[in-house]
C-alpha cells in the first residue's frame, strides 16, 4: 500500500555529516542533546546522516508524529524483518515488542487481556507489598543515608514485576537476575552506539558476556515456566495468564520458548521503565519544592499517616499528576523507530521505501505550539479539571497507535502507588556535584546515576 505522492511535496532539511562516520560521533556522545538541538535549528522534520549513507528521518511535531504512528502504521513498521530484527530481538526473540504485522497482531490480541484494568488491580496488594519491602530495607539506613536512587528504583520494580508475573520473591536472585538484564540493555546500547560492530554470532568479549547474560536469564526464565506447567496449582500470576491464552483463531496455546520471549519482554519492558519514570520523577521534586509540599499535603491529607492502598489511589490525583507531568519531562522511552516499507507522505513531505522514521517523543513533549511553559515543571497540568486542555497527540510516553504500551495501565498504578509510599515517608535531596546527564539507549537514564540524600520526614502525620 503507498499514499499518493503530494504535487510538490516539500524538502526535508538533511544534515550531513563527516564522510564515512557521518553524525556518529555527535550521536553518539549526546543523541538525546543532538536531536534536541537539530530540532530547534532546523524545525519539526529533518534528516540527519548516521554513518556511511545511513540516515534517520526525525519527526518532532505532535500530528506528524501521529500521522506516522496511526495513518501510515502499515506502512512504517518496526524493522523486524530485516536481518538482525530490531535492536531488542537478541535478547527477547521474536516477542510482542519485537515484532510487526501478522505475527505481532496475534500475540498482541492474545495478551491484551492479561492487561486489562481489572487484572491489574488484583495485583495491587502484590505492588503494595513490593513497595513495603524497599520501606522497610530503607528503615534500616541512618537518617539522610546516601543512596544511587535508580537502582533502588530498579530493584523496587524488579521485585514488583517477578512477583506479579511468577508470584514469588526474586530477592535472593536479584543480584544475578538484574545483573543479567543489564548486560542485556548494555549490549544493546553498545549496538545503538556503534552501529557498524561485528555480527552477534562471532566471540567477541562483548558478544560472549552477552551469550552468558542470556543463557542465565534463560535459565532462570525456563526453569519457572517448566514448573509451573507441572504443576497443577494455579497462581493467578501474569505467568498463569500468559500459559493459558489462546489464539482467538486457531486455539493454539504458546510454546515454551514463545512464552519465554514473552516473558523477558514483560520482564525488560516492565520494570526499567518505570524505575526510571520514579527516579526522574525524584528528580524533578528535588529541583522544586513547592511541587514536592503539593504532593505531601495531598498524601498526607488523604492518607493521615497509613500505608496507602489501590482504594486510596483515585483520592490522590496530584500524585499522579505528578508523576505524569514527569513523564512528559522525562520520558522513559524518549525516542523510537520505526523502517518504511513502502514509499510514503508525511504531511507535505515524501519518504522513500526504505526510510528510517525516529519519533522524538522528548520533542513532542516539549513542542511550544502544545505546551505553555514546555520545560516547567507543573504537574498541574494533568489534574483532572485541566486535562482537557492537552492536546492528545502532543503527550504520548506510552506511545500512540496499534504498539501502545500494553503495560500502561500497569505502570500507572505501580507508579502511582510507590510515588504515594515514598513520598509519605521520605524527601531527597540531590548530592551536589553530580552530574546529572540523560543518556538515551532504548530508554533514557541518568548516566552516572543518580545519587541522593535520603531524608525521613518528620512532620509527618501518624495514623
Ligand atoms: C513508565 C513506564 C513505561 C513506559 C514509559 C513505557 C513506554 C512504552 C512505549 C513508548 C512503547 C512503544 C514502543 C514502540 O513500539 O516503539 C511500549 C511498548 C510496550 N510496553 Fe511499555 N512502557 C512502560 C511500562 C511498561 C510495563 C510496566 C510493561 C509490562 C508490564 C510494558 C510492556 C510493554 C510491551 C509488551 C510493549 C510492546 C507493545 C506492542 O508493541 O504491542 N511497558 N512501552
């Protein structure tokens, strides 16, 4: 399918870089920086050389965007055909996150009712209880302890995403478990880096602690799904869910490896993210206080000092809209791709097959056309009476179109729910003379962490 060719369709501003590297270098040292940048130079739509005559077409305007990701979605695909797949699929297989067409719509339509609302409102009190755990292992550090926020985060939401999916409590494997994972998003990353590498199979250094990383994860992953298809008990877990569900076609279950692709993608896709989600939401509270006594005066009104619960979410809206807020200053995944398979239009402007189109999600969510104030934080913005003057496709951390996350409603809650629970007990305040700088892999991160101050609030009220 293609879309007529506009008369005169306009020129994409192309940024040329050094013969050979092109822009890998800029790129690579600061990508979220460049596109940031080029934006602001060049406009909404431009065309930037990666290396040799690869290049990336950037899309930064909210109804481009949309265009890409609604109209033209059978058109610009994620590139999971080509050799290698996407970036992810050497750690996760052939997997809803990994794939496109015919094989992605079947997976999706039978996982999408492990994810609806209800579902995930029963594993509540296992979020709660993931939560209660960092409390509690906070308590035993002194007043204004000194820790690396997102790890702590990570490990929060690590806990959270095995004991909603397997029902049981991975903190005597944490350690292994998250180690492996990010060697995993390492790897990754050192592919977004350096695009021209040697291929996967050859045993590199890189590539054997990869194999390593995977054949641990493996092993861990497959040992849970055999077990549990031994035996008879049902857990009522993400993992119960996802050995039951059928193709609404066929009647066809999964495969062992089928649901264990499925599995390290729920795994990767559901705790990083909202880790990070956590830690720039701490951030941003670190740099304005009155957002921070909002969000306290809210949770401790409501609360009066109790843990909270799923039932006391919907009374805590400005701790949402906080952490929305901070989803649109800090998204989580700030920039995806997609490849075009078929020649197309984007607005005025016409893409050759072959093209690659990036979303600039961090753009989008800045654009001052949508956003008054774009770079203040004002979590205001997403309370209930005002939300109605967002524009829709000006705010899209989960993304638009048929690839919206399918762990949204999941990552809201969690996120919701953790942001009450620390915020009820704790302030931070940033170690000073850190560098805080947003490193983009497939997610974005702090990249020498993020450490701060742990302080326990005294004023709190006691239930
Ligand atoms: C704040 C947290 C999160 C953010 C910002 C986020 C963001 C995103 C984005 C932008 C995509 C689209 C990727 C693309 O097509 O290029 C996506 C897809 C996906 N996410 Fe999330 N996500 C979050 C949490 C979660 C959680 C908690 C889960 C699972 C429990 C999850 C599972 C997935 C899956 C499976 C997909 C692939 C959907 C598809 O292509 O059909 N995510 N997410």
């Amino acid at each position: 399918m293609t879309t007529p060719t506009p008369a005169t369709p306009r020129a994409i501003p192309f940024i040329k870089g050094a013969p050979i590297i092109g822009n890998l270098l800029v790129f690579g040292r600061d990508s979220i920086g460049t596109i940031d940048r080029v934006w602001k130079e060049r406009g909404d739509i431009f065309r930037i050389q990666l290396a040799g005559n690869r290049s990336f077409t950037i899309v930064s305007h909210p109804d481009l965007a949309h265009e890409a990701l609604v109209d033209r979605k059978a058109i610009l695909r994620r590139p999971a055909d080509i050799e290698g797949g996407t970036l992810l699929t050497p750690m996760l297989g052939l997997s809803v996150l990994t794939t496109d067409g015919e094989t992605w719509f079947t997976r999706r339509r039978m996982m999408q009712p492990i994810f609806h609302r209800q579902r995930i409102q029963a594993m509540g009190e296992t979020m709660a209880a993931g939560g209660a755990r960092m409390l509690a292992r906070w308590e035993k550090l002194p007043d204004g302890a000194e820790v690396m926020l997102n790890d702590e985060m990570k490990l929060v939401t690590l806990d959270i995403i095995n004991g909603t999916m397997f029902s049981s409590d991975i903190l005597p494997e944490v350690d292994r478990i998250g180690n492996a994972v990010d060697v995993g998003l390492h790897y990754t990353q050192a592919i977004v880096r350096n695009p021209i590498r040697l291929p996967a199979s050859w045993p590199t250094p890189g590539n054997r602690r990869f194999w390593a990383a995977k054949a641990l994860l493996d092993d861990y992953l497959y040992r849970m799904i055999r077990e549990r298809r031994a035996s008879a008990e049902k857990k009522g877990d993400l993992l119960d869910m996802l050995l039951e569900a059928r193709d609404e076609d066929t009647g066809k279950g999964m495969t062992d490896q089928e649901v264990r692709n499925e599995v390290a993608t729920i795994y990767g896709a559901g705790h990083e993210t909202t880790a990070l989600a956590l830690t720039w939401t701490w951030y941003a509270l670190s740099q304005n206080p009155e957002a921070l006594r909002k969000l306290q005066a809210e949770v401790d009104t409501v609360l009066k000092g109790r843990a909270p619960t799923f039932a006391d979410l919907p009374s805590l809206p400005l701790t949402l809209a906080t952490l929305e807020e901070s989803l649109r200053l800090f998204p989580p995944v700030p920039f995806t791709a997609r490849m075009a398979y078929a020649p197309l239009t984007l607005g005025e402007y016409a893409l050759p097959q072959g093209a690659f189109v990036g979303i600039a999600i961090n753009n989008i969510h800045r654009h001052p056309d949508f956003w008054e104030e774009p770079e203040a934080f004002k979590p205001e913005r997403f309370l209930p009476e005002n939300r109605a003057r967002i524009n829709r496709n000006a705010y899209i951390p989960f993304l638009t179109g048929p690839h919206v996350c399918i762990g949204n409603t999941f990552a809201l809650m969690e996120g919701h729910l953790l942001l009450a629970m620390l915020a009820q007990r704790y302030e931070m305040a940033l170690v000073p003379g850190q560098r805080i700088f947003k490193e983009q892999t497939i997610t974005m991160r702090p990249k020498y962490g993020m450490r701060m101050e742990l302080k326990r609030r005294k004023e709190m009220p006691s239930p």
